[in-house]
C-alpha cells in the first residue's frame, strides 16, 4: 500500500499534468513508460490515458490547454487529425504528416512526431555510422515515412523502398528525392526486396506484418546475412519471425520495442530536456509485451 508520505510526493498542488489522447487507449503502454521515467527523476507530474473519440478532438485539445495541461502524446486514430488543430507542427512532423507529442507551453500547442528521432537511438546505441548505412525498407506508409527521414537527415547516403503497392513507394520517393536531393534514393516491387537486400546494409521493417501469427514472411531467409543489421518496427511479439530468421543467419537484430521506447524518450527529452533510463523501462516493459 502506498504511504501518505509516498503519495505526498507523488502528487501536489504544482503537479504538472501530461496525457495521451487515443481511441482506443487501454493497450498503451505510454503512461506506464512516462511515469515510471517522471518518478525516476522524482519530477512532480501524472502522465495519464484520455480515451478521445475522433469527433471529440478539437475539444479534448480546447480542454488541455485551458486545463493547465504541459504535454501530450496523440496515437491511434488522432495523428493525422491533430495537425490543423496545433499552432506550431515541427517540419519534420508536417512533412509525415503526423504528430505523436505535443508540448503545451503558455497555452501555445507545437506539434513533433518523434518516431523518426526515437527510431534513431537504438541504431546510435549500436554505434552505426550512418554515412556508411545504405538502407532498404519495406513499406512506404506513416511509419516509412519517419523512419525515412530520420535515416536521411543523419546522413544515410543510400536509401531504397519496397511496397506492396508500388505506387505508394513511387510517391515517398518523390517527396523524399525533393526534401534530400544528396541521397540516392529508389524505390521498387516488393518482389525485387530479396534480391536487392544484398547491397545494403540496413533492412528495415516499417509494416505491420509480423503482427499477428500467421502473417506471411516478408523476406525469405536467404535474403540476410551477418553483415546486415535487421530493424523490425513491430513490436509486439518481442520478436518477430523476421528478426528470429535474421538472428539465426547471423545478422544483428533491432526488435521494435526500441523504438517504442525511443519514441517516448524524445517525447521526454522535448517536455523535460531530461534524458530516459532506457535501461530500466526495457525491463519493466520487455514482460508486458
Ligand atoms: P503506418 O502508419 O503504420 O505505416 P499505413 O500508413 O497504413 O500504416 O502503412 C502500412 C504499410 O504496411 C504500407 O506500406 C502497407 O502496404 P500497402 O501500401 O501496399 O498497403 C504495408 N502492409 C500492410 N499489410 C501488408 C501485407 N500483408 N504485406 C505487405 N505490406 C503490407
């Protein structure tokens, strides 16, 4: 049980007060990873879940901000939706078009999508030089979109994209070829992703497939090789009959739950300027997956 002195300094009249609006919201893990990382530096603030109805957007915004609310992250199905509501969207987040954290400073909302930096960190931490990093990545939606980016703006100097619908990869690379027109970017069938896996040295994973059992295997397991490094997004299961086939033909693996927690980290960083102990929100959140 906890004790009136614990509970004390858990919650006061200065809390400061940080959300995540979503619908559904019961499944994040968001306001166990935040509040663990606001106790950890014994920060006086709640991070707690806002079931929001996408019709009840503008509204839940309008109460945040005349609430005294300092921060939020947006998820499922508002992310796209929250743009035109924000004073400031960050040009990362407008060229995904998508915001996943919103930091609200004297009642001004400025919009950031941190997938793209919270992607980056768990590659960081493997001492990757991005300069080097030639990159193939299957899909070409939201998620693609982020991750893209991100690779791009640290200096991977090559980068392919392979999607179910070509069209859609065919599209992304237009933007991206504008936005970086340094890089050498392409894009290609899926039927081409095997073949061309060889000449690079990142694979990423940015579908859902891998989700749910059953889901057809991406890449066969001739495609990886123990110099690739295998970056799968999906992070539930822990990992993914793609990282398990990467792994056992000798390549370093990525499981998604790195980014979830980098993705949480940057929010962090933008909202404290605190760093995250990653170490011990892996281990709190690793058996919950
Ligand atoms: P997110 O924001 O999570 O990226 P999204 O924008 O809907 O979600 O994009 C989903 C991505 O997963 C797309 O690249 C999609 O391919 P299509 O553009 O062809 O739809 C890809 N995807 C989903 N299911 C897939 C499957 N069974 N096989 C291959 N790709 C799949």
């Amino acid at each position: 049980m906890t004790s009136g002195s614990e509970l004390a300094r858990a919650i006061s009249g200065g809390t400061r007060l940080y959300g995540i609006l979503g619908h559904p919201i019961t499944h994040s893990l968001s306001p166990l990873i935040q509040t663990f990382a606001f106790q950890h530096h014994h920060l006086d603030c709640l991070y707690v879940p806002f079931p929001v109805q996408p019709d009840r957007l503008p509204t839940a915004l309008a109460g945040a901000i005349a609430l005294g609310i300092c921060g939020l992250n947006i998820t499922i199905p508002h992310k796209e939706a929250i743009l035109p509501l924000l004073d400031e969207v960050s040009t990362e987040a407008e060229f995904i078009g998508a915001v996943n954290t919103v930091d609200i400073r004297d009642g001004r909302t400025i919009g950031y999508n941190t997938d793209g930096d919270g992607f980056l960190l768990p590659l960081q931490a493997l001492h990757i030089v991005f300069a080097d990093t030639t990159a193939l990545i299957l899909g070409a939606g939201g998620a693609a979109r982020a991750v893209t980016v991100a690779l791009l703006r640290a200096g991977c100097p090559e980068l392919t994209l392979c999607n179910r619908t070509p069209e859609r990869a065919y599209r992304l690379c237009d933007d991206l070829c504008q936005r970086f027109p340094q890089a050498q970017i392409n894009s290609m069938p899926f039927e081409h992703a095997a073949a061309a896996a060889r000449d690079h040295s990142l694979i990423v994973n940015t579908t859902a497939v891998g989700l749910h059992p059953g889901d057809p295997q991406l890449l066969p397991e001739t495609a990886f090789r123990p110099e690739h490094v295998v970056y799968d997004i999906v992070y539930r299961p822990l990992y993914t009959e793609l990282l398990q086939v990467a792994k056992q033909r000798g390549a370093t693996v990525v499981p998604g739950i790195e980014m979830l927690i980098g993705q949480g980290a940057e929010a962090f960083r933008i909202w404290t300027d605190r760093t995250f102990p990653t170490l011990a929100i892996r281990h709190l959140v690793q058996p919950l997956i």
